[in-house]
C-alpha cells in the first residue's frame, strides 16, 4: 500500500510524460509483443536527464525496440550529436522510424538492424553514453565489444540490472537470462577500470563509469 502511495507521489513530482511517447507507449501497448520492454515514463525522464545532464556527441543504444529510449536519450544530444540504435527485429523499424521522425530526431538517429554482436564492431565512433537493453545473455559480450569504444570519463548503463529479483535466487534456479546479468553484474562489481553503482529504478540499472 505505502510503496503504491510512494510511487504516485513520485510521478506526481515529475514532469509529466511527452504526449509523443504517451502516444508511442499507447501504440506499443495495442501493437506491438511485449509492450513491458518498453523503458515507460520514469525511466525515459531519467535516460533523459542522464542525457542532458552529460551532452553527448555520440551515443550508442543496444536494443531499440519501439524507440522510446532512443528518443529520450537524443533529447541530451549535443547539436552536432549522433545516437546510434541497433535492433535486431526488422519488422520494428517502421515503427520506430515513425516517432524518430515525429519527434523531429530522425537526422540526429542512426539505426542499424541486426545483431548488436555484428554490427558493434563496425561502428568507428567513440561513444560518451552507452545504453545497452538487449538480450540478457549477452550483456556482457555487449560490455566487452563497446568497452574499448567509449571515451575515458564515458557512461555506460545498463537495463534490467535487477532481472524481477531473480538475480538474487539460488544460482541453481538461474535461466539463462538471469544467468547473464548475474555474470554481467559481478565482472562489473569487480572491474578495477570503472566505477559504478546498481541503480533501484524500475527492473535497476547498472551504472559504469569509464576511469
Ligand atoms: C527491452 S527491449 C528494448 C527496449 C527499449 N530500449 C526501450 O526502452 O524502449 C530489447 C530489444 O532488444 C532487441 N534485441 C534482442 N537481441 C538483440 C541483438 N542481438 N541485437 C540487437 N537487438 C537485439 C529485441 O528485439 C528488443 O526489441
């Protein structure tokens, strides 16, 4: 009862959600599978302070899916920023090439469609802000591939840090998804070249900073 209460009082103090991702969200939700993927309003506010906060040149998400993070992570963009997104589904693109476009971003967003695990190697920027929210069984292969790719001082996050609480289970229980954060998480824990923190918004976001 009181976290339901705790959780009004918070969307009650924070700006209200763009009516472009409102409508976006609405359209996932009637038309697209598993509309629970989507980052949603308090995340996407925190994606996009981070964003502005930092001021990128150029960012890299790994998972766009209807392009709700993409659109509030490129709101941070310097003017001469790019953010490159890269989903594997083909039949997502339109869709979120329509809200990129809508939202007046689409000359700042570069999407690519495959696997992130092929196309990461091929990208020549050097990244200020990395976002990776993709399948759970590779974040780490995603970590390693980018790793060399952002700048010192660079930000790395990563969605689902938290996996429902399942990462807390006896490893016995562990499927694969879970598997994959938890090995995620602790290569992080003991990397000596970041520094980062376990955010406790939504499903938690690891937080890693480049030293
Ligand atoms: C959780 S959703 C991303 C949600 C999105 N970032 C947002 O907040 O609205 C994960 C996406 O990663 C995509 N994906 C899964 N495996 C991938 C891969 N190997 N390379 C690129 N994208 C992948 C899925 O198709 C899915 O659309």
């Amino acid at each position: 009862m009181k976290s339901k209460q705790i959780e009004k009082y918070i969307l009650n103090h924070t700006k209200e959600e763009d009516s472009l991702l409102a409508e976006l969200s609405r359209e996932t939700n009637l038309k697209v599978m598993y509309p629970r993927m989507l980052s949603g309003h308090l995340q996407g506010k925190f994606l996009e302070m981070t964003s502005c906060m930092i001021n990128p040149k150029a960012i890299l998400e790994i998972g766009t899916y209807t392009g709700y993070s993409a659109i509030c992570l490129a709101k941070g963009l310097s003017d001469d920023g790019v953010l490159h997104t890269i989903e594997i589904n083909q039949e997502l693109q339109s869709f979120s090439d329509k809200y990129f476009d809508k939202a007046g971003l689409k000359f700042k967003i570069q999407q690519h469609i495959g696997s992130a695990l092929d196309i990461i190697p091929h990208l020549d920027d050097i990244f200020d802000l990395v976002f990776i929210d993709a399948d759970k069984e590779n974040y780490l292969n995603y970590y390693k591939l980018v790793f060399d790719k952002v700048k010192t001082g660079g930000f790395i996050l990563a969605d689902n840090a938290l996996w429902d609480g399942k990462v807390t289970n006896n490893p016995d229980q562990h499927d694969k998804e879970t598997k994959g954060i938890v090995e995620f998480n602790k290569y992080i824990q003991q990397d000596k070249n970041v520094e980062n923190m376990l955010l406790p918004l939504r499903d938690g976001i690891m937080m890693v900073r480049k030293l």
